[in-house]
C-alpha cells in the first residue's frame, strides 16, 4: 500500500473529527502518557524492528528530568519515531518523521491532518492546542500538535506535553 492510500490510516486513528483533544489523540497508536513497556509492545506488534531502535538517556545534572527526557527512536515503514518519556517513564512527547518523497505527498500528508482535525488552533502556522491563548496561538508550555517541513522532503507531526510539564 502506497504512502498516499495509508496515511490517514496510520497517522491518526482515533477521536473525533475537527477536535484536538491531547491524550485522545494517537500517533501510530502511541499517545501521550502511555507507560514506556506499552509503547515497545506496539512498536513491536507494528513490525518496527527492535535491533534498529535508538536509546539515549542525557545527563540532566542541573535540570528537572521532564526537560532532558529519555527518548527512543524507532524506524517505520514510512519515517521514523522519535518518543520521550517523562522521568516517570511515559510519553510526554512523539515526534513521527515522514517521508514524502512521492510527487505532492507533502501536500497529501498536510489534507490528511487537516481533514482529521480541521482549521489549525493557531493562526500562524500548522498547529492545534487546547486551549488555544486569547491571541490565537498554541503556547509552547500546553500539549499541542504540530505539523512541520522537515529535511529535505519529510513532514514532521509533533504531538507533546508542551516545554516544562
């Protein structure tokens, strides 16, 4: 199956339509707050390959534990994972790397998080928060979901705690 008959399958599978709603909302069914040991049962029922998966736990010596989480990286059929895990060992923060090397695939993967979450929240960009400030933002210390250009020809769907939670 084609990246472009898959996507709004794989990219977000539950909830409602036209809602942000931060733990109802998955990323290849990972969701924010899920226990480390379940996120690497799914990974494996998916078919990420473990060998492959990336582990790094920085040194926080000065910091709170939630700013320098420990994260694991994992190859998909179509990107990669990155999640970070609070100190308490959940999902404060999923970060999916697509590639979209195929023609208009970029403006494929942008319809397809539109159409499952409607207007962004935030008016200067691809983003959804709850709540939204009064200025129309999505401010960077509240969960939000976030849809950016990456490298070269990925998209890059961020779904986080927000900084400093």
């Amino acid at each position: 199956m084609s990246l472009r008959h898959a996507l709004p399958l794989l990219l977000l599978a539950a909830g409602s339509a036209h809602a942000f709603e931060p733990h109802n909302t998955d990323i290849l069914t990972l969701r924010l707050a899920m226990p480390a040991a379940e996120v690497e049962s799914r990974l494996r029922t998916q078919g990420s390959p473990e060998a492959q998966w990336t582990r790094a736990s920085p040194p926080c010596p000065t910091q709170a534990a939630i700013d320098c989480p420990a994260t694991l990286g994992a190859p998909t059929k179509d990107g990669w994972l990155e999640i970070a895990f609070s100190a308490r060992q959940t999902v404060v923060r999923i970060v999916y790397t697509l590639r979209a090397n195929g023609v208009g695939e970029p403006a494929i993967i942008q319809r397809s998080v539109l159409d499952r979450f409607g207007p962004p929240t935030d008016a200067a960009g691809m983003a959804w928060c709850y709540p939204p400030s009064e200025h129309g933002t999505c401010p960077t210390n509240q969960p939000s979901l976030r849809l950016t250009h990456g490298a070269g020809v990925t998209m890059i769907l961020t779904l986080s705690e927000g900084e400093g939670r």
